[in-house]
C-alpha cells in the first residue's frame, strides 16, 4: 500500500503548508540540540523542490531515515514536529521500498523507529496526531515480518478516539487506517479487542454517511468477520445484521451492497448458528431473492448473494414454529409476526419458555427491561401475559424475575398499545393465586 491511500483533503491541505513553514534549524544547533552533520544534511532536504529531496533519498536514504526519527525523538515543538512527520511521510508515499530503511534504525537505538512516533500520538496538535497515525499504519501494515503489539495497541486507542470523533476528517483517516490493517489476522483480533473501535464504526453508519464511507466501513466488517469470534459475536453486541441489511436496501453504489452482501456471506460461513436466525428475522431472504434478480457487473456479487439465498431458503425450509420464534426472541426485534397473535402457537409451546433454565423467559424479561422500542415492548409484555394464561405455575417465576415488576411499570409507558398490553398482561399475573414451582 502507499501513503498516499491514507489520506483526505484536510490532511493533503495541511501537508502542503507545512511543506512551506521554515524551522529554525540553526537555532536548534546553536542549542545543541541538532548536530552540525545533522543540520547539515536536513537543510539539503528542507523545503526544497521534490525532485532534489527524491535524488537525496534514492543515494542516501538510510542516512535521512535515521535523521528523520531522530530528530523527532529530539525536538518537540509542535511546528518543528509537524515538518518532520512530513518530511517522514513524503520519504514514504509511493514508496514502501523505503519502509525497512526506517525500520533499520532500530539497530542504532532500539526505541527507533516506533518510540518517537508513539509519542506524538499524545500530542493536542490534530495535524500532529493525524499524520502520525498515517506513518505508523503505513510501517504498521507493511511491515510483515514482525508482529509490534507494543505499537498497535497505542495506535488502536488513538483510532478509537477518532473513529468516535464528531469530526469528519478525524473519522476518515481512522477508518482508512483500519482499512489499510485488518487485512492481518493479529491486527483483527487487536481491534476486536478495541470495542470503541466497532462502536464506532457501528455509529458511523447508523447516521447514513456517504456511498464512500459506507463502502470503507463495510469493508472493515468484512475484513472484521473472517475471524470466528468476530463472527459469532458481532451480530450479538453490535446488532449489526438489521443495520447492515439498512444500509445495503438504500445503497446507490454497487460496491456498498458487494462488500455487504461478503459480510453476511463470511457470517454465515464462520458462524451459521450464530447468525442465520437473526438474518431470517430481519427478513434478509426475501432481500437476498431480491439480490438475485438484478444484473450485477462483478459475477462475484450474483455469487455471492446466491449462496446467502440458499443458506437461508435451507435453514429456514427446517424451522419450526417455536423456532421461528426463539430466533426472533434472540435476536432482540420483535415484531407482531403471526406466532405472536396465535393461541394455538401458545398452547403448544408456552411451557417451553422454561427449557434451559428459563433461558427464554429470561430473554423476554430482559428485553421488557432494556428496549426503547415501543413495538419492542408492546410485543414482549404481551408474550409475558400469553405465557402466564397457558402457562399458570409461572406467575411465581415471572414474579422472581422482575417481570411482574417491570409489567406494571409499562402500564404507565408514553406509548398507548404499550400501556394496553401491559394492563392485560397484569391482569393476567394478579388473576389467580400462584401456584407453587
């Protein structure tokens, strides 16, 4: 990759005036600061035309790579700091050749080249700050035989903070750093590790951004999901399948629903179990028929969304009204789907809830407790009171786990049908005495 990938117009604007700025070299000397061989070799390279500076670099380069980081472990101005990474950056663009040329420098001082660069990361300047997280992801992801945790995890907190920013161009060099090291199964599970990072990115497309950032986002999911943790418990704390369908169903670009359609592909390869009900009950296979009948200029697309069709078209051919049902429950979105509504389906399947230890009635109490969604609540405290009418010793059970409780609470809820089902299910929690587990 080159440098040049990971950038944005803030950041070229800034580069370029800082190109502009004079340093005051001879000061630092006269401070003893800089030696006279040092400030004799950067006043050759010190806003000077790119042509001269790529002359000196192509006959010298590991002198000026070593007097780069070493001049920026030295001096710490925030003008002086600025001119350097630049000078660092410029050495780079196009030319990942360079990178082991940087790296080498560790031979002199074992805190080079990383430790300088690290430091700056704490800098308030954001010109600062954001190129050097430019450099670092450049050596970082180009630098394949060493794996630096001590480096990464740094460089990981600072992409936290700025893939949360409300700033724009903080977020776009953020995500493009990502970009440019997922692509390293270390660097996946290290980020994965990150949760502000996926929060995030998470945030990001919930507040409909651009077919571009949609893309790079996307494909930081994607790259993301080729791990089987990430696959299996993405979806679970992220809820990203609905979220992802969302922003795949507005998608004007094709590349946006390509690298969406790879994500639910690799969920469902790593992870079936874990994620396949979840995209049923988002009604992800009558998306994917959907997919498959509009023409596509990449065949991997077609392909792609095929396969999904099949795992779900399968998975859902087996399923069975109960497990309709749980999926729903498990994936946190209910809805007034049919099973809701059917005595039939209650009769049948009421005292199911207790299985496992009451593992799905303690799903329907929590969400009566967490959701915000209206629709959520309504049709969760109505299951709590279809439950109770079929199934009467659980009165006591519902009681113990803050059901009855929190169904009282939603009597007195902002929404009207909310208020309904909580009063009928109440009705139903206080008709009869309990009987005893």
């Amino acid at each position: 990759m080159s440098a040049s990938l990971v950038s944005n117009p803030w950041l070229d604007e800034n580069t370029l005036k800082t190109r502009s700025k004079p340093v005051p070299w001879e000061g630092y000397q006269r401070a003893g600061l800089v030696t006279s061989e040092e400030l004799s070799l950067i006043k050759k390279v010190d806003r000077q035309p790119r042509a001269r500076t790529e002359s000196l670099l192509l006959s010298d380069g590991q002198s000026y790579a070593l007097l780069y980081v070493r001049l920026l472990k030295k001096l710490q101005r925030v003008d002086t700091m600025q001119c350097i990474l630049v000078l660092i950056g410029d050495a780079l663009i196009d030319h990942e050749e360079r990178i082991p040329l940087f790296l080498k420098a560790a031979e002199t001082d074992p805190e080079l080249p990383y430790g300088p660069l690290l430091r700056t990361l704490d800098t308030q300047d954001d010109f600062v700050q954001l190129k050097a997280t430019q450099i670092l992801t450049l050596m970082l992801s180009s630098d394949r035989a060493t794996f630096h945790l001590h480096v990464l995890q740094p460089l990981l907190v600072t992409l936290s903070s700025q893939v949360q920013s409300t700033t724009i161009y903080k977020r776009d060099v953020a995500v493009q750093c990502l970009e440019a090291l997922l692509p390293r199964s270390e660097c996946r599970r290290a980020v994965w590790g990150t949760p502000g990072i996926i929060s995030g990115l998470v945030d990001i497309l919930k507040h409909n951004p651009g077919p571009q950032m949609s893309y790079q986002v996307g494909f930081c999911f994607w790259l993301l999901t080729f791990e089987e943790e990430v696959a299996e418990q993405i979806n679970k704390k992220y809820d990203i399948i609905p979220l992802l369908i969302s922003v795949a169903q507005t998608a004007v670009k094709e590349k946006v629903i390509r690298v969406i359609v790879a994500t639910f592909r690799n969920l469902v390869t790593k992870a079936p179990s874990a994620n396949l009900p979840s995209m049923l009950v988002a009604q992800l296979l009558p998306f994917s028929k959907n997919l498959c009948s509009r023409k596509w200029s990449d065949d991997d697309v077609l392909e792609d969304v095929q396969f999904l069709r099949d795992e779900l078209r399968a998975r859902f051919d087996s399923l069975t009204t109960y497990d309709e049902y749980t999926s729903e429950l498990s994936s946190g979105h209910l809805s007034w789907t049919p099973v809701h509504e059917s005595e039939t389906f209650w009769k049948e399947n009421a005292v199911k809830l207790n299985d496992k230890g009451y593992q799905q009635l303690k799903t329907l109490v929590s969400l009566m407790q967490e959701s915000a969604d209206p629709i959520v609540l309504a049709v969760a405290v109505h299951d709590l009171g279809q439950y109770v009418k079929h199934y009467d010793r659980g009165k006591k059970i519902i009681t113990d786990l803050g059901g009855k409780e929190r169904a009282m609470q939603l009597m007195s809820h902002e929404n009207p049908d909310v208020r309904y089902q909580a009063l009928i299910s109440v009705q139903r929690l206080v008709s009869q005495p309990w009987v005893t587990v």
